[in-house]
C-alpha cells in the first residue's frame, strides 16, 4: 500500500517542530517559507559563544528533509553566518515570534515569503505622526478602513455618503481609494475631468526607485455635494494623465506589492506595508500643503484576502468597519481571517479594540429580530477569533460583554438599511443622489454612529 503522500498543513507543523527542537540548543530559528510553500529552517550562529557544529547541521537537514518533503527547501537548513544578508532573515517586523527566548531555549519565529496573506499577521501598531512633531498623535488615529470579506456590499457608496455628512459638518475629509484592482469611489467623487495626473499606484511605483517627488495625488471632489465648511478629497487609485501623456495602469499595478530590499548596506528594507503607508501619508500631505490638515481619512478598501485589506486594517486605520451581510459565507469568511491574530494574542487585544460591524445592505428596517439574530452571530464570531484569549486574564471581562445584547461594542452592528428604491440607483448619472430622501433614511444611522467614534476635528482641539 503506497504511503499517504505529505501535505501541506503537515509539513508546516514538521516544520516548527524541528524548529522547536533545534532552538533547544539555544541558537533563535527562524523557520522561512517560499511562494510555493517549501520550508526551511534558518539558525542564528552569528554569536562566536554558539558555533554550529558541521556533523549536528547535517544530521539536522538530513531529518528535516525527509520530514517536510515534498514542502522542503531548496537549502533546507542554513545558517546566518553563510547568508549574504542574515538581518533579511534574523532581524525584519516581518517575523511572527512562535515561541520567545527562555532559559537558555532560543526563540522560534516564522518568515512567510508569500505573494499575499503575510500582513495579516503583522503587527497593529499605529503609524507615526509627522516627523517635525513629535507630540503629534499617530496618523493612524484619524484613519477609518471600509472593508468588506466580499464584494458588492456597499462599501463605496457607504464611503461617499460618510465623507458627505463629515463634510456637511464642517469636517476636511481625505477619501483613498485602495481597491486598486476593481477602483470604484474615484467614481462616484470626480469625474475623468477632475481627476489629479497620478494615484496611489504611481506613487508606490515611482517611490520604489526614489522617484515620487512632484506627483499630483488628490483632487477635491467635483461631484459630490455638500454644504457648510468641510470639503471632500480624493486620492484616486489611478491619474488622469494629460492628452497624449502615456498611462499604463495594468503595468504599474504589475509592481506595486513587491517588498523592498535596504536602499544601502546597513539600512532599512522597506516591505509593501511601509511603502503603502507612505503613498497614503503623502496623499495627506498634499491635502495640508492645498487647503488643511485632513480631520478624516477614509479608506475604501479592497475586499477578500489581500495584502492591502491586511495592511489597512492592521497597521493603518484606527476604526475598521467590517461590512457584513447575514450569511453563513460571511461570517465563515470572517472567522478565518480574524482567527489568524489568535497566534498572537497581543495583537489581537489591539485589533479588537478599533473594530465594529456594520449591518450592510440590511433589509426590513422594522425588523428588531433580525438584526438581533446578526448581532449573535457577530458576537459568535467575536467570541472565538478575538476574545477569551490567552493571557487576557482579568481584562476578558471588560471587552466581552456576558450579554450579547451590550451596545458600543464591537458586535453591535451599526445597520446601514436597503430599500427598494436604491436598487435603480445610478450614482453615475444623477450627481445628486446622496441628498435623495431615501438615501439619508438609509444612512442615517450609519453616518450618525461613525461620526461619534472619531477624534474631534482639529479645529475644535485647537480651540
């Protein structure tokens, strides 16, 4: 009878188990995996006090080989003192930490070399704030992600009418739009005509060669109507370029995941996260440099399993609303993502804090037991991927509440309501949609509620 071939989710765990048993000699390890998979043990021996023994290497990547084949490396086992650039390895955030350093055990981390999914695990500190202020709060403070695990929920449109009534207060609201492969908010808050030359993309391309110094990244919004003080920004996920300049969008977003190495020796790599922190900082800047200091940040992001989802909500925002419509494949598509932070507990604390659900596309308005029946299986959700974790101790109280039916958390659904009458909806063609009656019924609630979480406005801090 032939052997059970070796699967993936097996060889990972042989993986760290060998991991685990090689850092019992008190060297840290790092266990790296390929875009394909393939796993490989990399051993710290850059301290002289700990030199690798050649015969106990070899007896180790004979093993490990054999263990993990066929999701083996191509050098299984290595050491940081035959690598070009151990730092790469041994000393990037990108390292998720298995288990810490202790008595005399060397710490076990884990290195995902992946085309997407990596930032899930990274870490959910915030941002930092301008460089000539250091009392100034984290920039991250005033940014609110719009996701959603799948498309077609509204997001967009929710993005627009939110800007709307934080501008009809007196608010200078930023809108970004990251769903760089399927753009959809630049639609609805300017036309071709008053699109800026350049987007998100052209900076992260230009920016990767040293090269962003001059593009014109945010326009304020000519579509949309609003009254009062406040305005409305774009920063589109493409430019406009002018008549006969070149544009090749597909080109450009071809390149702009990609991790960068230090620019020089001894210097900093700069990952897809920094890099896409920086073309949003930028966009903020050039909204400071043309009217103000934005009072709110929206970033409309892209939906499922992506990087830019990752990075958005762990490292960029400090509210997400995650879109949700009652179904089993919403609440199932949540869990797995959520349940990614239960590896390190900590973060999870932190994200948990900034997260609230919004009842997307809700139907039946008078509903209560319906909406009821969502907030339960949010705080199901809740309760498995982002609470009662280890190390919470006294403080699991505090975050989740015994009663589901506790509001201002973050299973409390904020409903945004769908009615017919939003079906033959054309943003496109009639500019003036957000001030149609059934549109603000629809929002109310949403708008109102958000508007509550957010920082004051800079000028009522100033005051």
């Amino acid at each position: 009878m032939t052997a059970e071939p070796t699967r993936f989710d097996e060889a990972w765990q042989t993986a760290l188990d060998h991991a685990a048993e090689a850092a019992k000699g008190g060297r840290d390890v790092v266990v790296a995996r390929d875009l394909l998979g393939r796993a490989s043990l990399l051993i710290d021996d850059r301290a002289d006090r700990l030199p690798a023994d050649a015969d106990e290497l070899t007896a180790l990547r004979d093993d490990f080989a054999a263990a993990t084949r066929p999701f083996t490396g191509l050098d299984p086992v290595q050491t940081a003192s035959v690598l070009f650039a151990p730092e790469l390895f041994f000393d990037v955030p990108e390292l998720t930490e298995v288990t810490p350093r202790k008595d005399g055990v060397g710490r076990v981390a884990v290195l995902e070399r992946t085309v997407v999914g990596t930032d899930w695990l990274q870490d959910t500190g915030a941002s930092g704030g301008d460089a000539d202020d250091q009392t100034a709060e984290p920039r991250q403070e005033r940014r609110v992600a719009l996701y959603g695990f799948k498309g077609g929920v509204g997001r967009s449109t929710a993005t627009t009418v939110l800007a709307r009534h934080l501008a009809d207060r007196g608010r200078c609201v930023l809108v970004v739009d990251l769903d760089l492969e399927s753009p959809g908010v630049s639609n609805l808050l300017a036309d071709p005509a008053g699109m800026p030359r350049h987007g998100i993309v052209d900076h992260l391309v230009e920016s990767a060669v040293g090269n962003a110094e001059g593009l014109e990244l945010v326009t304020r919004t000519s579509v949309l109507p609003y009254s009062g003080n406040g305005e409305v920004w774009l920063a589109p996920a493409g430019g406009q370029p002018l008549e006969n300049e070149p544009y090749d969008y597909l080109a450009k977003l071809n390149r702009i995941y990609s991790d960068l190495p230090a620019p020089a020796p001894g210097g900093t790599p700069r990952p897809f996260a920094v890099r896409l922190e920086d073309a949003i900082a930028a966009c903020e800047d050039q909204v400071t440099e043309l009217s103000r200091k934005p009072d709110v940040v929206l970033l409309d992001s892209r939906a499922g399993i992506h990087d830019i989802a990752a990075v958005v909500l762990t490292r960029l925002s400090g509210l997400a609303l995650l879109f949700a419509v009652d179904n089993p494949s919403t609440w199932e598509g949540y869990r797995m993502l959520l349940s990614e932070w239960q590896r390190r507990p900590d973060r999870a604390r932190k994200l948990r804090e900034r997260i609230r659900i919004v009842a997307a596309m809700f139907h039946s308005a008078g509903d209560i037991g319906r909406l009821s029946t969502l907030r339960k299986h949010a705080h199901e959700m809740f309760t498995k991927t982002l609470y009662n974790l280890p190390d919470d101790g006294d403080d699991a109280e505090p975050f989740l509440a015994p009663d589901w039916q506790e509001d201002d958390r973050p299973y409390a659904p904020i409903p945004i309501l769908f009615g017919n009458d939003l079906v033959g909806l054309d943003p496109l063609r009639s500019r003036a949609w957000p001030e149609l009656p059934f549109v603000e019924a629809a929002y109310r609630t949403f708008v109102t509620s958000v508007e509550r979480l957010l920082p004051p406005p800079h000028h009522e801090e100033t005051a």
